[in-house]
C-alpha cells in the first residue's frame, strides 16, 4: 500500500508547497480540508499528519479546528505555524497575541537532541509569519528551538508530537527540506518509495481495472497534460482509445492542424479532429464574465465528448488531463481557502454526465506529470510544451468574444510566441503569452490619430503553476515585440507587460 503523509489544510497561504516539499522527499502528500472527518482519515492509513499553517488565531471564535479524535492519533504529528497553536491549545497550553510578531526572516536556536533538528547546526535561519505565540507549553511537551522573541519548536517525543511557529516548507527556511526530511523519516519513518515511474506503473494498472472492457475517448488539447494523459491510457487499453481534438474556436494561430497531424505521426495516436468552433462561439457571445465562460466551455466540450462517444459505440469512459492544481483552484479542498476560478475540466463540468472520468494525473503538479511523459517517452519538444489553458484563447480576451477580437489576439500571441523562440527563452520559461484587454487608448499612427485595442504580454518563471513570478524579459525582445504586434495587428496601438507575480495575481487573466 503506498505511504502517504496526510495534510490538514487551515486555509494557509503556504499549504501547496507543504505537498510539494514532501512530495520532493520522495513521500505522496495529500492536501484535505481541516474539517475532514476521521474515518476519511483513517481510510488513508496515513504515515503522519501535518497541521498547516493559517491566518486565523487559536482562540478566534471562528476558529478552525480538525476532528479532535486526531489528537488521539498513534502516528506523528507535525504542527506548522497555527498548527503548532493548535497543538498547545488542545492540549492545555496557552497562546495568546505576542507583542513583538515576526514576519521574515528570523535566526532560532535549536537543541540537536531533537530527532526534528538532527545533524543540523544550532542556529538556523527560518521564515516567521505570525503575531500570536505560545506562552504555556502544555504538559508533556518541551521546548526544542527558540527566537529572539518567541517559542519556534516544541515537542512531546513520547507522543512523536511536534510543532514549529516558523514555515520550513518556504525556500527562505535554507535548512527547511531537511527539517521535512527528518520528520519523515527518523520520526514518521518513511520509506520514500513514491516516484514518477512508480506513478507510471500504477497509473497504467488503475485505468485498466477501471476501463475494464470497454471503450474511452480522451480529450486532447496538445499540451503535456493531456497528451500524458493519452499515453498513459492507451498504454493501458490500446486500440480501444480514441483522441479527439476540439477546435473550440479559441485555439491559437494554425493549432488544429499542427496539432491533429503532430499526434498521428509522432506518437500514433488515433486521433478524431472536431471542427465545433460555430457551436462554441455561438454560445459565448456577448458573455463577459469569466466564471461564465469556463462554465459553457467546460459543458459544450463535454456535449461534443458525448456526441463523438455515442459514434464511436460502447465508448463509457472520458479520460482528461486534470491536474492537482485544477482541483485545488476549482474546488474548496483547502479548507476555508478560497475557490479561485473554475477550471474548465473541473469545477466548469456539467452536473450530469453520460461518461465517467478518467483522470490519471488528478494527484499530480505540473513538473511531476512531465518527468511521467519522459518516463513515458514522450518526446522533448511535447513535454516542455509552454501549458495553454482549456477555454484557449476565450481566458485571455478580457471582456466579449468576437470573431474579430479573436483575430487581433491570435495574430499578436502568434508574434510573441515567435519572438520568444526565437530568442532562445522558450523552454527556459514557464509561460509567456499575449492578452487582449477590454479597453482602447489613443494613439498616433501616420501622422493620424487612432483610437485602438491594447495588448498586454505576459511572461511568468513558475514550477508547478500553484505560484509564478514575472520574467525580466530582455528590453530588446520586448521592443521587438512591442514594435511587431504595432505595425503588424490592424486594430492595435499599445502593447503593455504585466509585472504581477501569483500570488496576489493568477497567470491568467481570467
């Protein structure tokens, strides 16, 4: 049975990159709300439980608080940052708002007697993020690592109960993957089995027990994701797949075809191209509000799923790309987190489906699904492919879609995505792009005054989508950017660049 390391979410900025450190040890980490109730719990025979962090104080009327029969848990505990007051609390510390709070970097001193901070220097920098501290340790445990102003470690060795007011999940904790590992295993005693080409294998042996007999079709978009997601199902039941691609109308310049004769001859797909662009269009016109237009792009994919399903005959399964970042974007996993926006393939599905979801790669991060494509095969120049969202284009025309806004917006993504390759920074970035915006500016054109469209262009360094920060793209690429989509897009006069990280800005605009 795979091990797992179960992750009580309570709404903390940091809970993603939790599951991510973890994951990078080698451990499967799953994100779930604090209010998960124990059987759910104990179904997953977790190997530890870690509390996460979140912006609410203990003793806060609303306060978030997990089913108190985890307390009573015989496997590790490891409490970060609200977590770790959740500990004290429960079990009769005391925690109260500190009048020094710490927000940064901070230096703590540790005791190496601890399994927590073994084989690691007695000081160590950490990332703090809190304004209430500890003032009573409970009884059973003691204090491990200290600040300058409050409590940083406790422990109740006895127990295998731990807590820690600083983030070692964050890259400004230098020694915090080491704090991880040691949890994992010299105190929960991981075995660090989980990898990509154990995924694979398991991967290929579910869809088959779950296809069984019958037939799938599977969504194909062109990107890592689902083209992962194709291998890994055809793998498993061969010829009884069938790839269809959807021209949506919201495709990028030229993409159908590229796309539709890429996956024939490179990986010998059987591959049904749909030219539904009408249909899709005309459901989105004159709709503005982005919510909306992921919600009718994810129901009319799933119509032209079942159509060319019921061709097909006996065809009972769709398998789709989702990823864990989907899942957490879409839907309130995380606790009391925010729902961000809908993705198409998750919170935009119909309520009712005639065909059951395969979705192989639902537990993964991006990174993660392309070291499955290399395990799979794929070649280099698909799994480095930049992601490109589900809606397409629809998410990056802020405001209505019309046939001639989509052409100005094809044409300028088309330059930039030249631009980019050609500069040598393709693959050396997560994803660059170009936004139509819902506004006009004034301009100057031929000695004439023009009043016309704005492009903004996007680029973003990021490793698994869930945070990104904005590219310094050189002055000379932007310039030749700028000075292409000018003079070449009829209708444009402005090009912009968005300078907004995620968080507090999401890569897309919509």
């Amino acid at each position: 049975m795979r091990e797992v390391i179960l992750i009580l979410d309570f709404g903390g900025q940091y809970t993603q990159l939790i599951a991510r450190r973890i994951r990078e040890s080698g451990v499967y980490s799953e994100i779930l709300p604090f209010n998960t109730n124990w059987e759910s719990i104990q179904e997953r025979d977790p190997g530890g439980i870690v509390l996460s962090g979140g912006p609410q104080s203990v003793f806060s009327d609303d306060a978030p608080h997990p089913d108190s029969r985890i307390y009573d848990f015989p496997k590790p505990i490891l409490g970060i940052c609200y977590g770790m007051q959740l500990l004290a609390q429960h079990f009769g510390g005391s925690v109260a708002p500190s009048e020094d709070r710490e927000y940064g970097r901070a230096r703590i001193g540790t005791l190496n007697s601890s399994p927590l901070f073994e084989d690691l220097p007695r000081q160590l920098e950490v990332w703090m993020s809190h304004g209430d501290r500890i003032e009573k340790l409970p009884e059973g445990f003691t204090g491990i690592a200290s600040s300058e102003n409050a409590l940083a470690a406790m422990a109740w060795p006895e127990r295998r109960f731990y807590g820690v007011q600083f983030h070692p999940e964050v890259v400004h904790t230098p020694q915090g993957k080491d704090i991880l590992g040691n949890f994992l295993f010299k105190i929960c005693e991981c075995r660090g089995d989980w990898t990509m080409a154990s995924f694979t294998k398991n991967a290929i042996t579910g869809i088959t027990n779950q296809v069984g007999s019958s037939r799938a079709i599977c969504g194909l978009s062109g990107g890592v994701d689902s083209t992962v997601t194709a291998i890994l199902t055809h793998k498993a039941i061969g010829d009884r797949l069938t790839c269809i691609f959807v021209d949506n109308g919201l495709l990028r310049k030229d993409e159908f075809h590229q796309v539709l004769n890429t996956f024939r001859d490179t990986l010998d797909l059987n591959v049904v191209g749909v030219n539904a662009s009408q249909g899709f269009l005309e459901l989105l016109a004159g709709v503005e509000d982005p919510e909306e237009k992921r919600k009718i792009i994810g129901r009319e994919f799933i119509r032209v799923f079942e159509s060319e399903a019921k061709k097909l005959g006996k065809t009972k399964f769709l398998a789709q790309g989702t990823l864990y970042p989907d899942v957490i974007e879409s839907v309130s996993v995380k606790g009391p987190s925010a729902v961000i926006k809908s993705h198409h393939n998750v919170g935009g599905l119909p309520e009712k489906m005639n065909l059951s979801l395969v979705e192989p790669l639902r537990e993964l991060f991006k990174d993660e699904v392309r070291e499955v494509g290399r395990e799979l095969g794929i070649p280099e120049d698909l799994i480095d492919r930049q992601p490109f969202p589900g809606p397409g284009l629809a998410v990056r025309i802020i405001g209505e879609i019309t046939p001639a806004r989509l052409e100005i917006l094809q044409e300028a993504d088309w330059i930039v995505d030249q631009e980019i390759k050609g500069a040598g920074l393709y693959t050396k970035i997560w994803q660059s792009f170009a936004i139509l915006l819902p506004i006009k500016s004034v301009g100057v054109m031929g000695d004439s005054r023009t009043y016309e469209h704005v492009i903004a262009i996007r680029a973003v360094h990021s490793r698994d989508g869930m945070t990104a920060d904005w590219v310094p793209l050189p002055y000379d690429v932007l310039s030749q950017i700028s000075n292409r989509i000018v003079n070449e897009v009829q209708g444009v006069n402005r090009v912009v660049y968005d300078i907004s990280s995620k968080p507090p800005s999401t890569i897309e605009w919509e």
